[in-house]
C-alpha cells in the first residue's frame, strides 16, 4: 500500500512535476483569460499545494485568483435535505467572490465544492481544470 501511495499524484501535482523536468508541453494554443479558482478542502488537507493554479497560470494571457474557502458541500453534508440550508449559507462567501470577480471562468479541482458554489452564485458555470487545460491546448 505504501507503494501505491508513493507513487500516486493529483493531476495537476504530476503535470507540475513534468514541467520542472521539462517534459510538459508549454505551446498553448488559447489563452483562458481571468479564472476564479476554488481551492478545494482536499488539497489543502494534501498539502499539495496550488499546483493547479500553478500549471494554469503558465497559458500566456491566463490569471487565477484563488478563493481558499470551504464550499460548504462536504461530501454528503450538502445534499442531505437536514443540512441543505446551512450547507448554502457557507457557500455564500465563496460565491459572492466568484460573482464577483468578473473572471471568464469559475473552476475547482472538486466537481462537487464547483457544483454547490454554483447553485449560489448567480453567475458562476463551473469547468474543470482539466476542461480549461484542453482548452488552453486546442484540443
């Protein structure tokens, strides 16, 4: 197990360390403009770090502001009709900054903190960092 563990990596923590290798692609075809990026709970836990902002932040043309707040989601917390309410209420500061920001992009490295920022915030899409890379590439 500890095998695996060592050798396993976030998504963008592994393209970070390709690209201090020098082994990521870095000719982007599309810049991805302003971003408002959710820094999820998870990898703050991790200790990743800011990795995807990071790999984001190397599209020319591209700017991330990252909003280190709790979604309020929780893994189940946000969907159990008993939490629902409060769930919102926490997801309010985040949402507010997203709207906000006037940014081209709302993204967060967890599909359910983005979902539940966006349920609040009244001008928030979420994408995938992963989504906005494929973009950033042309592809």
């Amino acid at each position: 197990m500890r095998r695996v563990a060592e050798a396993f990596f976030d998504p963008f923590e592994y393209l970070m360390l390709r690209h201090r290798e020098g082994k990521l692609r870095t000719n982007f075809a599309t810049s991805l403009g302003k971003i408002s990026y959710q820094v999820p709970c998870h990898l703050r836990v991790q200790n990743v770090g800011l990795k995807t902002r990071e790999v984001l932040q190397l599209v020319p043309g591209t700017a991330v502001q990252a909003i280190e707040r709790c979604s309020g989601h929780d893994g189940t917390y946000g969907v159990k009709k008993e939490y629902a309410a409060v769930s919102r209420k926490i997801a309010r500061p985040v949402a507010r900054q997203v709207d906000n920001a006037g940014a081209q992009y709302f993204t967060s490295d967890c599909p359910m903190a983005a979902e539940q920022i966006a349920t609040v915030a009244e001008s928030a899409e979420p994408t995938h960092p992963i989504q906005l890379l494929r973009k950033a590439y042309g592809i």
